[in-house]
C-alpha cells in the first residue's frame, strides 16, 4: 500500500479518530464519577455539566463506532449522496450543536449566579 493512496490516510485518520474517541469516553466516565460520586452539593449548573458529559459520552461512542466501520468496511461506505453519508453526517453534527446549546445554558447560568450574587450583596450594604 502507498503511502499517498486513500486506503492509507483512511487507516491513519480513523485509527487517531479511535483514540480521541476512547479519550473522550474516559474523561467523560471520570468527570461523571466526581460528579455523581464525589460532591455533596447538587447545584442546577452541576446537574448541567452531568448532562454534558452525558451527550460528550454519547459523542465519543458514536466517533469510536463510526471510525471502526470506516476501518472495518473502508471510506467507500461513507460515498457522498448515500444513506451512510447522511447517517454519518447527523452523528457527527448534531451532538455537536447539542454540546453548544449545553455550554450557552452553563454560561448563562453562572452569568446570573454572579450577578445576582453581587447585586444581593450590594443591596444589602
């Protein structure tokens, strides 16, 4: 096989997209173990944060899934205009724009709780 054809840059991309993946998976198991095992407090914003790793654990199954069909079946499966493609498409954009939503909530969230905690407290002086 050379090492310009498209067979080889397959292999080498989805075999980094494998390992991404499991990282992601991993980080995303530890994170929820804190969050659920570790704190004692249960805040909105945390309740938050365990969905995200939820979704972010979702995304990495579905990349590590996704790049073991490529390597198993080949990027000829994923040809444009083809069922596979669109499927491949959705899988790989919406937990994305999922991902988004989440963080724009977190940051709204921690927005008001900082500022309605300073204005409390001015307030009350």
């Amino acid at each position: 096989m050379a090492l310009d054809s498209l067979e080889a840059y397959n292999i080498l991309a989805n075999s980094i997209l494998n390992f991404y993946a499991v990282f992601i998976i991993l980080l995303n198991i530890s994170i929820g173990y804190i969050l659920l095992c570790k704190l004692k407090t249960k805040p909105s914003e945390l309740k938050l944060m365990l969905v995200l790793c939820i979704v972010e654990l979702i995304i990495g199954i579905s990349h590590f899934c996704l790049s073991v069909c490529k390597l198993i079946f080949g990027y000829q499966i994923f040809e444009r205009d083809t069922l596979y493609c669109q499927v491949f498409g959705f899988f790989m954009q919406a937990p994305l724009r999922i991902v988004m939503i989440i963080n724009g909530l977190l940051a709204l969230m921690s927005f008001v709780n900082i500022e309605f905690s300073t204005s409390y407290r001015d307030f009350s002086l």
